[in-house]
C-alpha cells in the first residue's frame, strides 16, 4: 500500500486507521470497497427529480462514510452540500455534486494504485 500518496490524496489515513482500531488489512479492504458506494450516483438521480429529502440523505450518508475512512476533502464538499441542503438552498446542488463525483474519481484512481 502507498500510504503517501493516499495522503497526498487528502486521505487522513491515521484518522481513518483508527476507525478500524488500528487493523490496517481491515481499512484496506474498506478503502477498495469504496468503489461500490453508490451515493453519489442515487443522489444524482435524486436530484433529477428534485427529491431534495433523498439527495440529503445520499449525501448524509457519503459525508458519514468519507468521515469514517479519513476522506477529508470528500468529507468538506459533502458537508457543504448538507449545510445548503438544510437550508434550503438549492441553487448549486448541481455544481456541488458535480465537484464531489470529480473528487471521488480522484479519490477512487489513487486508492486504486496506492492499496495491493
């Protein structure tokens, strides 16, 4: 595993490691199983059709889960979108999801050189 360039990635990979109490092939396996998540895509269809209630809670659930495996940049843009999205404001919704899918497929090219 290349633990430099996940946190090169803005993975807090100590912050992370600790979700997993320290079992580092158990993080491993929960940074691959990352390329199933779904969010994102459930959240865009939702946003399609303005089903506000179910984009916040596609991308609750991806702010929780980037918490949890030490995503720190994914976690901010989620966390911006939860804030707007409890206000109400749904004037950047489309921007804000496009910017968080880019930085997944970031985030999933490096987990997929960086973990063996």
């Amino acid at each position: 595993m290349n633990r430099e360039a996940l946190e090169q990635a803005g993975v807090d990979y100590a912050a992370g490691l600790l979700q997993f109490a320290g079992k580092e092939e158990l993080y491993q396996k929960y940074l691959l199983r990352f390329r199933e998540d779904t969010h994102v895509r459930e959240a865009q269809a939702s946003l399609e059709k303005e089903d506000y209630k179910e984009v916040f809670e596609q991308i609750h659930a991806l702010k929780g889960l980037c918490g949890t495996l030490g995503f720190s940049p994914l976690f901010a843009k989620a966390s911006s979108m939860v804030k707007d999205l409890r206000r109400g404001d749904y004037h950047t919704l489309d921007d804000q999801l496009r910017e968080i899918e880019r930085e997944q497929e970031g985030l999933l090219s490096v987990i997929e050189r960086s973990v063996s």
